[in-house]
C-alpha cells in the first residue's frame, strides 16, 4: 500500500518521477500515442509536476516551452487525452503516453501532428 505524503500525493508516484532523467531545463520529452492503434499523435514535453498531474489525474498535462506555462489538453479545444498507461523508456529520459484521444491531437486541427512533411527516407527494406 502506498504511503501518503503531506500535499496528499502518494509517494510511489513521487518515486516513479525519481525516476525520470529530467534534462538541464528540468523537462523531458513525451511521445503521445493512440493507446488501440498506436498510432503516434504528438510529441510533447513535461516537468516533474506535469508529469505528476498526468500520473495523479488521468488527464495529459505538458509543460508549454514556449508560453512558459502547464497545459492540460483539450481544456480550451474540448480534444481531451484520457490516459490508459504511462511508461518510462529504457534510459529514463523519455516517456511513452499511451491516451485515448478525443479529437485531433495537432493543433493545426488534424489527427496527429506527423501527417504532413514526408521527409522522403528510403525504404531500407528495398535495398
């Protein structure tokens, strides 16, 4: 059974964020996927309190490098990021969003925000 902490977070999830090997800017990077599909939305980024409101609510919460602010998804569109699962990478420094997504993921209003640019990389399997 896990442990309460003062602010009421339990402390297994504060050490799950131990964990995570936060960069010289206290962020690391979040790669969001459609949990049935897998099919990969968004790329995202998260503080240590990003990423505990994440874990804690069940909602996707990111940190906003360029409005310097905290953004819980679909608060203003109404295209919500319900999480299913949260997993950490082999090296600790990135975290695999797995969400049941409402909506387009991309701000520019499409599904997900790697559906435009084809950086044309030859197919490796024909050669």
């Amino acid at each position: 059974m896990s442990e309460t902490t003062q602010n009421g977070e339990s402390r297994d999830v504060e050490e799950r964020i131990a964990q995570v090997a936060f960069d010289e800017r206290g962020l690391t990077p979040v790669i969001v996927q459609q949990w049935d599909t897998r099919e990969v939305l968004m790329l995202a980024w998260v503080d240590a309190e990003a990423l505990r409101r994440t874990l804690t609510s069940g909602r996707a919460t990111y940190w906003s490098r360029s409005r310097q602010e905290y953004w819980r998804k679909g608060d203003t569109s109404g295209h919500i990021q319900v999480v299913r699962e949260a997993r950490l990478d082999c090296d600790g420094d990135a975290v695999l969003l797995l969400v049941d997504q409402t909506g387009p993921a991309c701000h520019t209003g499409t599904r997900t925000c790697f559906d435009t640019t084809d950086l044309g990389a030859r197919d490796g399997a024909a050669a």
